[in-house]
C-alpha cells in the first residue's frame, strides 16, 4: 500500500501494523516512493544474514607458517624498511 508522506506521519501506528500484518508499506513524497516501511523480521531476513566487515576478513584462509614468519620478520612501521 502506498501511503503519503502526511498521512503516514499521522498514522504511524496504523502503518507499522499494516506492514507487520500485510508485508511493505511504501511512503511516497510528491507523488514518487521515498521509503519503505516493513516489519523487522522481513528486515533481517534480507540483510541479517551478511557478515560484518570484520567476520568477512577473519574468515578468510589460514595463513602458513612461512607466511606468518615473513610478516612478523617485517618491520612495524611504513617505509622503515627504506633507505634514503
């Protein structure tokens, strides 16, 4: 159901219910879809199943023993391995 923009602001009760009971419930401004309104469940059910930046990196592949050496070997700071 499309709702204005006014109407939704007075209805805000009535919209949350009829997207947790009937699914999406678009604001629209000037005529045009501005936003969209649904119930929390249906929320993360499209995007709750993305892992953080974070988990993303930590699962990543094992490192090897050689390749962890070579990068505890290097030095801590940018460009200190450099000679002016």
């Amino acid at each position: 159901m499309n709702w204005h923009l006014q109407d939704a602001k007075n209805n805000l009760s009535k919209l949350v219910q009829q997207a947790r009971e009937k699914g999406p419930q678009t604001i629209t401004l000037r005529g045009k879809p501005a936003a969209v309104v649904m119930a929390a469940e249906e929320y993360e059910r499209l995007v709750g199943s993305k892992p953080s930046l974070a988990e993303y990196l930590l699962s990543g592949p094992e490192w090897d023993d050689d390749f962890v050496e070579e990068v505890n070997r290097r030095s801590k700071g940018p460009g200190r391995d450099v000679d002016l």
